[in-house]
C-alpha cells in the first residue's frame, strides 16, 4: 500500500492498469523504511529498502 501511495503521489495523474509486488525481507514497524521509484518508460519500478538498505518489497506498476 505504501508503494502504490508513493506513484499516486509522484504520478497523480498515471493510470495504473497493472500492479505486481513481491516481498522479500521482512519490514518492522518503528523501524526505518525507505521508499523508492523509477519510471521506465510506460511502468514505475517501486521498491522498499529497510534501515541497513536491504530490500524488503519489490513492485512493478504499468502505466496507460
């Protein structure tokens, strides 16, 4: 949900028509998140890094 927060925030207009995420290590609450985005083309590469930089969600939306 926070990824999918982040595009609609940084592409308020996008349409989405797909969404796909996968997890990968776990995230625990009151603990550093770092949320980031890449826009490729017509997809956004979305992803999730904790405290020591790991990755902890990986997401691919396609855009309209």
């Amino acid at each position: 949900t926070l990824l999918m927060n982040l595009l609609r925030e940084q592409l308020p207009l996008a349409h989405v028509t797909a969404f796909s995420f996968r997890a990968m290590r776990p995230a625990f609450d009151q603990r550093p998140l770092r949320l980031c985005a890449r826009v490729e083309a017509n997809r956004v590469h979305l992803w999730a890094e904790d405290e020591q930089g790991f990755l902890c969600m990986d997401a691919r939306a396609e855009l309209d």
